[in-house]
C-alpha cells in the first residue's frame, strides 16, 4: 500500500470510529464515513468491502499492533538489569498507551456492539487483554528464574500488575465516555502506585508474606 | 407494596434485563417483557410509566442495594480484630456478590446503552463501583488509625483493593457475555490472590517499601 493509501485507510477508520461512538454501528452509513474522512465512497469501499468488515477492522486493527508493541517491550524488561526501574517504566508506557483517545473509543465501542458482534469482542479481548497477560506472564517467568522476582504462579502475578496499573483508568473509561481526560501525570501516579504495592509483593528483597510462612514451617 | 407486588415487580426486571440483553434496548418493547414476566401490560405500565423508566430501574435499581449491603459489611471489616481474616473474607464475598449473573448482565446492559444513556452510565459508575471505592476508602482509613494497616493513601490503597480481587472477572465478564463461568472456588481464589498482595503491601508487619525507604532518609 502507498503511504497515500495509507493515510487515507487510517483517516476512514479514525471517522469510522468517532462516527460507530457518536451514532452506534446501526445509525452509521458508509457515506457518512466517507463523508467524515474527506474520501469518496469508492474510496472507502476500495479500503473494505462492507460495513461490517469497516467495524471488524475498527476494533480489531489497532489492539493487535499494541499489543506487538508492547510485546517488544516487556520482552526487554524480562532481561532488564535494574528490574524496578523497568517495572515503573513499563507502567507508566502502558497506562499511557491504553488510556490514548482513539483507542479507548475502540474499546468501548467494541463493548457497547458486543451484543451485535459477540465474536468479535472475545477476539478483541484474546487479541487485546488477554494478550497482554500472556507476554507479562512471559516475563515474570523469566525474571522469577533469573531471581529477580519472587514469584510462584506468573500469570497470576501478570494479572494483577495489569490491574493495578491499568484496571481503574479503563474501567472508568468505559462508563464516562466524554468525561474528563486524565493528565498523564495523573496517570503515572497511578501506574507508579500499582508497581510499589506490585514490587513490594513479588520484589527481590520483600518476599510475599504467604510464601515466607510456607518456608518457614517447611524449614 | 405487597410482597406479592414486590414479586412482580422483580420479575419485570429479571425479564427486561435478560430481554434488553438479547435484542438490545431498541428491539424490546413493553409488551415482549410483560410476556416474558407472565404478567399483563398493564402490570408492567402500574409499576415503570415507560419503557425509559424501566432501563434505568433495570440499571440502577440493584447497584445500590448490592453497594449498600456491602457497605455494612465494609463498616464491619473496619472494627474487626482479625483483620487480615475479615479482609479475605470480605474478598471473597465482594467478588461473589459483583459476580452473579443477573447484576453482570446488568453491568453489560449499561456499558452497551451508555451511547444511548450516557447519564445513566454515569450515575451507575458514582453509584456502583465508585461507591464501592469510597467505602473501601472510609474503611482503610479507620484500619490505618487502629494501626491494623500502614497506608499512606487510602483512596489509592482502596482502589487497588478493588482492582485486585475483581478486576480481571468482571472485566473478562464485560467482553465474553455468554462464556463460562467461573466457579465459586475459582473466584475465591482470585480474590485470595490478591488480599495476599495487598497485606504484602500494606499490611501492619510488611510495610510497603517506598514508605520505609523515605521513613528511614528522614531519620
């Protein structure tokens, strides 16, 4: 694809989204979209054959290449040398990149069809969330055998770090769809109070409470 | 209202909720729910004046019963003299309790109306989970005074309270509405995970380690 046609795939999208948000999937036509992108109708078909394949690709085109990225990212953390430093740095990055305006609106909208579209809002929570825990848990794994965390079952770990940091922001999100946006300091005091509750856990020189009682009695 | 009202009444909304959930808000109407709640028309328009009426009861009729009761039990934790049993125990009915399936489907009703109501979303949010957090936060604040936990922000501490035990079902829950559904045992076992981590964190014997780091640069 032209980096043309590639601008202009990305601007129908970007219309798409705003317009499936502000009119539901039923009340928008694709000559609206074409209308709202600056593009000619043929161009939007030229881009996606239908409506329904516009939606698919809506909620489905952005979560994947996040996701990658993020992967990339956590992969490096697992071989980290200072791991807190990686850990605060990771959460701040993520809490960001969820929380970004158009993505959110994909998430909600994703949930707000998910009666129309039950397959795809599994798909975009498999290729999404669920996603994200696998390459956490990934990685704790890999820091648990290199002794930087103490950590007895990774995906459970992955789970709660993926809460603590990113769980209230969304989850607000999802209700207060025009509500105010959050300043990224805001949201990096969020993330950095999720990594301290996190590291105090599952950190190096704090082990977990639960673990050291079951290794003390067995000792 | 008589208890044999009282019944109806319930059975309007079980069934408007299952029916909303199926056909959406726009594909229901008075008379489907009146069939479906095996009561006449006039029953359903004696109790909810419109079809409007009815989605907001639906919505928020039972957030505020269930956030109530919790808040009882909240207060109760906050005087406890076990407290790290109270909180496991507290845990694990939070989930439970946000977990059932008619309140879910609920909670997925809102998040897909919330184009159509977005008022009701959010007075669903100040009147559900934000009310949750403020009474998790009341409670954290009382156990801090007592010296039953060390907490620095009880607001935050309560909010990652809440995102640790039922955080990953609910949101799992927003986006697979007609998948599995967890055990009881399963549930539990998330919310043990992760009292464990928030005793870890700011329980009275394992302070959290920022706040020793800057307790021990003052001295």
């Amino acid at each position: 694809m032209s980096d043309r046609s590639a601008r202009k795939r990305e601007a129908i999208l970007e219309a798409a989204t705003e317009l499936f948000f502000d009119r539901e999937y039923a009340g928008t036509s694709m000559e609206d979209i074409a209308s709202a992108a600056s593009v000619s109708k043929q161009t939007v078909y030229k881009h996606f054959s239908d409506k329904r394949t516009l939606f698919r690709q809506v909620a489905l085109g952005s979560v994947g290449q996040v996701s990658g990225a993020f992967g990339a990212e956590v992969a490096a953390v697992a071989e980290a040398s200072d791991v807190p430093a990686a850990l605060f740095d990771l959460a701040r990055r993520y809490v960001t990149a969820v929380m970004n305006p158009v993505l959110l609106r994909r998430r909600q909208l994703v949930l707000r069809e998910a009666g129309r579209f039950p397959d795809l809002a599994r798909k975009y929570h498999e290729t999404g969330p669920r996603r994200t825990i696998d390459v956490l848990t990934t990685a704790f794994a890999r820091l648990a055998e290199r002794g930087e965390l103490v950590i007895e079952d990774p995906r459970v770990a992955a789970t709660q770090f993926a809460f603590l940091v990113v769980g209230e922001p969304l989850d607000t999100a999802m209700f207060r769809g025009a509500g105010r946006r959050r300043t990224r300091s805001e949201l990096h005091s969020v993330a950095d109070a999720g990594v301290e509750v996190f590291l105090t856990a599952y950190g190096r020189k704090n082990q977990p409470r639960m673990l050291r009682e079951s290794a003390s009695s067995n000792s």
